[in-house]
C-alpha cells in the first residue's frame, strides 16, 4: 500500500489550470521529494492531497483511506506542515501543541510529554514560555514541525520545511525525518533546493505548469547526472543575452 496517492488531480484558479491531472504514487516508508520552479503546482498538489483545497476534478487517498469520503480517518494519519502555517500570536510555544493535542482528542498527559520532547528536541524548550508573537520565522518553522509530529502520524506533508532554517536547526530536522523514516514513517516534502533533496529523498517527482514531467527513484529521474541537471533539462533555465542588465557593469 501506498503512503499517499493522487489521481488525476486538477484545479483551475479562473482561466488558469494550476494543477493539470496529477498522479502520485508516494511509497510506504520513502522520503519524497516534490520539486519544480514557482507556480509548478507543488503547494496546490499537497492541499489537494491533504483535504486542504478541494480539488476540481480526481481523488486522493492515504494509506488507501479517501481523503474526501473518509476525512477524518485519513487526517489521523498524516501530519501536515503547511505554506505559511498560521500559528495563534498570544500563546506560548508550549500553549500552541497543548491546543492542538488536546483538539485531537489526546490525553493531557501524552500531550504534555510529548510537547516538553519535542521542544527540547526542536531547540525550542527556552522559547517554551515566550509567546509565538516573539517567535522568529525560524522558531516558528520548528514549532509547526513539532504541531505536525505531536499525535505519531505515519505521513509527513512538508511543504517547504527547511526555509528560513538555520544550518544547525537544519541539521537536527533531517536528523529527526530520517530516525522517522527509518521507523517505517513516511515524508512527502516540496523543496527549491536541488542539493537538499539528493541528499534526503530517495524518490523525487518534478512539477511544471501544473504537471508532473517525471516522478521515480531518485537515480531514475536523475539519470546519471545531479538533480540540478536533470531539472533543469526537465524544466528548462531561462537564458540571458549578452547585452542583459549591462549597466550593472557600467
């Protein structure tokens, strides 16, 4: 069984097809990665998903539980670390995953020993007391993190989860994504960062224009050459004629 699927997904924003009939075929215990230039579809495809945007066309579904008929069975198993994620202002760090277990139907005393965990582990735990309002874009990436682990989902959905991380923070979430895996979880991140995607995912899909131009292994869709190559062929640069922007040398 599948971690996640998607078939033939579409959604029009007015005269614009923002996702053109997706199909994804994420593996049990993977670390996916979803790549593709700006306004590819990346973030429009996981809400999709997810239940997050209802889709104009096609179905989803999470460990083989629809994600439409059956929502609130398939939410339970996954963890979602959203775009631009909107944590509440006037609590404190420990306040916001206290809310959110508790909203889940957990117990206070898994929640509590959880949330203490997960900040610690995130850095946080002397940022467990000062408000989210104080919190830096940084900080608040950590905590959507640990929002997202807090209940044990067998599904990650990341959309973005290193940006605005610094190296070392950066460095303890891949850590923590990669004990997960190894654990028999299972991540589906999107990701402008080439590099970062080599090194973490063993299956990748490339989106553009609201299509996927290739999805597999990672060796597969690289085929021989780095990921950076391979998007680029898949995807295309855009060129820059000589005489562009010369009088940044004047």
């Amino acid at each position: 069984m599948n971690a996640l699927e998607t078939h033939q997904l579409v959604k029009c924003f007015g005269g614009t097809r923002a996702v053109d009939h997706v199909a994804l075929r994420i593996p049990a215990g993977s670390w996916y990665g979803l790549v593709g230039p700006n306004g590819a579809g990346k973030t429009t495809t996981l809400s999709m998903a997810v239940g997050l945007l209802r889709p104009d066309a096609g179905t989803a579904s999470i460990f083989g539980v629809d994600v439409w008929s059956r929502p609130d069975e398939a939410k339970a198993l996954v963890g979602l670390l959203p775009e631009g994620r909107a944590l509440p202002e006037r609590l404190t760090g420990t306040e916001v995953l206290e809310y959110l277990g508790l909203l889940r139907g957990m117990s206070s005393v898994t929640v509590a020993v959880r949330t203490a965990e997960l900040l610690t582990v995130l850095g946080l735990q002397d940022a467990e007391a000062t408000l989210v309002a104080d919190y830096s874009t940084g900080m608040r990436k950590k905590l959507s993190l640990a929002a997202a682990l807090l209940h044990g989902p067998r599904l990650l959905v990341l959309d973005e989860p290193f940006e605005s991380v610094d190296p070392v923070a950066a460095a303890t979430v891949r850590g923590i994504l990669g004990r997960f895996v190894a654990r028999g979880g299972s991540v589906v991140m999107s990701s402008h960062v080439m590099a970062l995607v080599e090194q973490c995912c063993d299956h990748v899909a490339v989106m553009s224009a609201g299509k996927v131009v290739s999805a597999g292994p990672i060796d597969q869709v690289r085929l021989g050459g780095t990921l950076d190559e391979a998007f680029a062929q898949l995807v295309g640069t855009t060129d820059v004629s000589e005489g562009a922007l010369s009088w940044l040398n004047a």
